[in-house]
C-alpha cells in the first residue's frame, strides 16, 4: 500500500481522527506538534507542493518590542514517505536563541481501525538512538532526528533542541519516521523507467495545464508494485479509505491512462490475470472483485462482472496504442477465458436464448451498464481474436447484435420528453426507469482498428435524447455530471451512486458526448469539471456533492471520497485528450484524429503522451483543427 500522510492546513499533526503519517496501512506516527520558545506558531499558509509533499507555513512573534511583526518564520515540509523538515528562520534584528519541542505519539493502529474510530490509546515511548521508538507485538516505529536532539523525554514523547538564530539566519530540524527494521520508501513511479509518461498541457485556458500535471503525479503516487512480480504495477483505488488495489477500477483508470502510454495497462493485465478463477463452475473465467453499492434503486453490484467485461476491451484498445505484441499474445488467454464466462453466464430473454447479462448472476437485475460493459467486450474482443486468428469471433459479434437489437427495445422507456433508456431491468422484465449516469457507458462503445469506434447499444434517435438528457439541467450540476438526476426519487447530491458528481462518469460522457458528435452538451460537462477540479486544487476526488452551481458556489467535498482517487486522476487525462479525439491503431501504423471542433478550451497542445511506445504531441488550433507535432518513426495519419 502507498506510504501517505493525512493533517489538516494548520500542519501539526494532534493525532485526532485519520491524522498521521501511515506506511503498508498502519499508522506510524499519530502525533508531531511543534513548539517554539513554549508557544504554538500561528499558521498562515497550507500548500501541495507535489503529489506527496506538502509545506506548512507559520509565524511566531518572541518579544513585544519588536511591534506587530513576527520574528520567526516556521516552516514544515512535509514528505509521504515519512520525513518532515522543520526550518526556523529569524527575521529578528538580533541574535536569537530559540527552543524548539516536539512532541510525538502514535498507536500503530491500523488504518481501518482508525477510520471506524477503534485507534485505541497512545503508545508508551522509549528513547533510541536520536529518537523515539513504540513497539506492539506485531509493529514497531522508530523517529530519528538530525541532528541529533539536546534532550528526550520518553514520558512525554518529546525531543527538544535549543537552536541559535543570527539575524536571518536558518536552521534545520529533520525527523524520519520508520518502521523499525524498515528502510526508505522507494515511490513506485519514481523509478528508472516510468510506466507513464510526463505528458504536459498548454493553451488559452490556463487550468489545463495544472489539471494535467496534478493527475500524472496523482496516477505515479497512487502506483502499486506486485510484490511476487515487481516488473508488474497498478493502481490503488485511492487514499486514504482504499489504498488497495480494487480490480474494476484498476482497469478502468488504465484504460482511461491510455495515452500516457500502455506500461500500466499491462502491469494491471498481467496482475489480474493471476487471480482469474479457473476451474470448473459457473464463475470459471471471472475476474474477482467485492459487491459495490449501486444506489437507492438497485441492489449491490459486482465489481468482478465488471472488472471481467473491462479485461478485454483494455487489452484489445490497449493493442492500439502500441502495446508489444508479445505482451497482447501472453494475455490472450485470459481475455479468451473472460469472454467465454461472459457467453455462458448470459440469461435468456422472453423467446429468446442467452441475452441479458445479469449483474450479480444469475438472478441479478440486468443493469444498463453492465450490457453496455458486456457488448463493448464482445465487439472488441471479437476484434482481438481476429487479429490473432482465434476462434469465438463470429459468436461474440452474434450475440453483440442480437443484445443491440433487443436493448434498443426493451430498455428504452418511453416517456412525454421523448424517453430514456432504463437504469435496469429486474428479472421479470420490468424497467426500473431511474435516469442515472451508468447511462453515459452506453455512450462509450470502444475503439476498433482504423480510428472507428465499435456501434453502441442505442440507436441514432435515441442517442440524440440520451444526449439530451445527459445536458439537460437535471443531470448537469454546472460541476459536473449527477450520478442520478436531480427529479429521480430519493436523489440525494451526496448519495455516492444516488446523485453525487462522480468524475469517472462525468469524463466518461464528455468523451463520448464529443465522439458521438454532441459537442455542446460535452463541452459543458467539462467546464463544469475544470472550475470544480480549480476549487480542488486540480487534485479531483472519486465525487463531490451533486448541489446545483450557483453564482460564487463552490462544490462540496464528500466526506467519504477519496482524494486522490485512481479514476479521478485518470479522468483528468481522459477529459484533456478526449479534446483532441486521439484514435490511434499501432499496429497498422496509423493514428486519427477527431477532435472537438468547438474548441472549448481555445488552442490546446498535449506534448509528451505516448502512441505505439514513442512519445506524441498534438495540437488542436483555435479552429477546431488538430495538428501532430511529434509521433514515432512511421506513424501516418489516418483518415
């Protein structure tokens, strides 16, 4: 699990709620209050500085001679992996000698303990070496310090120093807190060779490139490494509540990380193709993943349905933009494996054999989105096997075809506003008519050979309305897009699938908006996106409250999201590409290009993104027309 630290912008850690410094899902430190001269330094300033860093800034005024300025400038830099720099600079006229206390604390809990409120009491401390040292039966951590402190006082956890300040003078305090036994923490993304690019952004909106640039840094903190097979690495779910890896959404934040290359696509195929349940039963050939919550409306879903549907499709688009071939051939057999379960857990429909794919199976409700998750596997993973001369094409391409056929009737609720497709139907064929935002997968059908995308489930009339309704002010929060509407019985703007902006679906229906030729409904998607991301510090959360956008509104986090989140920090780079519409087919050496001809950003240039494993920069002008800058050796543009 990624090393993290939690605190609020006054910077000293008081062990109160998640606050703390946490590595391998333990908190390692809970308590780290500075002191200087007996009294608290008066915050003024909280900033990221990165991804894993953080500067705290505070004041402190020594003598009353000296008016109403302060004399000592504090300043704490503080580290994910578990160092803080603590700097005192005098702005005094005079030398100054200053004492300096911190006091230090934890209960070594672990982070679900800490976050139902089970933390339990501080530990008894020991003096070690230039530090601290807590201990349990089963953890240990250490804080040193450099230099070294004049003082420690177990009992209370405290390190003291008595520091000499000449005029403008600075000087340094660093603590290092660790594990006992354990050595630095060495970020996954940091490393010789990146699994995603440094892509950045330019143009006439200056939040791109700020969004860009916080959600690589985001996408490289968030990086897991297959213990068993370090080569191998993907994303936590996000911090602080899943630093685990979750597989659906793994799958979905690599998919949408495409054009920062394909590194992580196969390091998340190559993880999960490993837990593939193999064997006789009816789960043989499913991805395992939890039930997931799916609103008021509809029962828990299964993450591992979609995480199965996911795993070919990202192979197959992932093949397009430039993943080996060696790599592709390895994880054939596990897409193989995922299409066959989805072919043979399809229920029947009335006086028709197997159609509808039921999410949880067998009896579960046929959810929008998981048949639009299952016909975008079966077309692209039909494309896969073509590729490489396998069997099961031709019956995958059948089924996706009589699932359009059936979907476009059955699923369609019509209505005095011209209808709209059904969130589910229950198993005895009733529509559950809520308008939620799993209606925007229908919009994302996939990408095949030659620039095309793969037809969708609704037909042309019908994606008009779905366009519709998707802008329209129901769905459009002016933040973003609801993940129910706001007319929907039981809507609730912080109802996590119940209403509440979820940034994954909002970047999900702004590319497909702007693909299906609905650029004006796209385009206030992503306005709506980028001012929220600004109040966020273009840092996106998994959601935010659905409230309506009003004139000096801001959005309103959600208690429970994570921040940064894998699909969030994904959807940045998928909201910003999506723009210049980047269709690329490595292995036939072309690339297309379909931008957004509105240009609601102006002038845009994504440099440094990755096709066919070179780098490539684009350029969309104020005109609408898109420009290749860079690409590899070869690499023609399509048509």
């Amino acid at each position: 699990m990624p090393a993290l630290a939690i605190s609020t912008d006054q910077g000293q850690l008081t062990g109160s709620g998640l606050e703390g410094f946490y590595r391998a899902g333990r908190r390692v430190l809970s308590r780290c209050q500075v002191r200087v001269a007996g009294r608290e330094p008066v915050a003024v300033q909280a900033r990221m500085v990165s991804a894993d860093s953080a500067r705290f800034v505070a004041t402190l005024r020594l003598s009353a001679e000296g008016g109403p300025d302060p004399d000592v400038l504090v300043e704490r830099t503080r580290f994910a992996d578990g160092t803080e720099r603590i700097a005192l600079t005098s702005a005094a006229g005079r030398p100054l000698r200053v004492p300096l206390e911190v006091s230090l604390g934890t209960d070594l809990a672990e982070l679900g303990a800490v976050a139902s409120g089970r933390a339990g009491p501080e530990l008894p401390a020991s003096v070690h070496d230039s530090g601290m040292r807590w201990s349990t039966a089963t953890a240990q951590c250490v804080v040193t310090a450099d230099p070294a402190p004049e003082d420690a006082l177990a009992s209370a956890g405290l390190l003291r120093w008595q520091l000499d300040l000449p005029p403008g003078a600075t000087r340094s305090v660093e603590l290092r807190v660790r594990p006992d036994g354990a050595g630095p923490v060495r970020p996954v993304g940091q490393g010789a060779v990146r699994p995603l690019a440094g892509a950045h952004a330019a143009g006439d909106d200056p939040r791109v490139q700020p969004l860009l640039h916080t959600s690589v840094e985001d996408l490289q903190a968030l990086l897991l490494r297959d213990s068993e097979h370090p080569t191998d690495v993907h994303l936590a779910a996000g911090a602080p509540w899943r630093c685990g890896p979750a597989p659906a959404e793994a799958l979905t934040a690599a998919r949408m990380a495409l054009p920062l290359g394909t590194r992580l696509a196969a390091g998340t195929l190559r993880t999960l193709a490993r837990g593939q349940i193999t064997g006789p039963g009816p789960r043989s050939g499913m991805i395992p993943g939890p039930l997931r919550d799916a609103g008021p409306h509809l029962p828990p879903g299964c993450t591992g349905t979609e995480a199965t549907l996911l795993f070919p499709a990202l192979l197959a688009e992932a093949r397009r933009w430039g993943l080996p071939e060696q790599d592709a051939e390895e994880l054939l057999p596990t897409a193989e494996r995922c299409l066959r379960w989805l072919l043979d857990s399809v229920v029947p429909a009335s006086g028709e054999s197997g159609l509808w794919l039921p999410d949880p199976g067998p009896g579960g409700p046929r959810r929008c989105e998981t048949q639009a998750h299952a016909h975008r596997a079966a077309l692209l993973g039909a494309d896969l096997l073509d590729a490489y001369g396998r069997a099961g094409a031709a019956e995958l391409r059948q089924w996706a075809g009589r699932l359009r056929t059936r979907f476009r009737a059955e699923f369609w609720v019509e209505d005095r506003a011209g209808g709209r497709p059904a969130a589910a139907l229950l198993p005895d064929g009733r529509p559950v008519p809520h308008l939620t935002s799993a209606a925007a997968h229908l919009l994302d059908t996939g990408l095949l050979g030659s620039g095309l995308l793969a037809p969708g489930l609704l037909d042309k009339v019908q994606t008009e309305q779905l366009a519709r309704l998707l802008g329209g002010p129901a769905m459009d929060s002016g933040w973003g897009l609801r993940s129910m509407g706001a007319k929907e019985a039981a809507y609730n703007p912080f109802g996590h699938r119940g209403g509440a902006v979820r940034v994954q679906e909002t970047a999900v229906a702004v590319a497909g908006l702007a693909a299906a030729g609905y650029e004006k409904e796209a385009s206030s998607l992503l306005r709506g996106v980028l001012a929220a991301a600004e109040t966020f510090g273009h840092r996106l959360p998994e959601m935010y409250a659905g409230e309506q956008r009003t004139e000096g509104s801001a959005p309103l986090p959600h208690p429970t999201a994570c921040r940064p989140a894998a699909t969030g920090a994904a959807a940045g780079v998928q909201l910003l590409t999506s723009l210049a519409g980047i269709r690329p087919d490595a292995p036939a050496g072309t690339v297309t290009l379909s931008p957004v001809r509105s240009v609601p950003l102006g002038e845009l240039g994504l440099m440094s993104l990755r096709v066919a494993g070179e780098p490539f920069s684009v350029r969309v002008s104020r005109l609408g027309l898109a420009m290749v800058e860079e690409a590899a050796d070869g690499l023609q543009l399509g048509v």
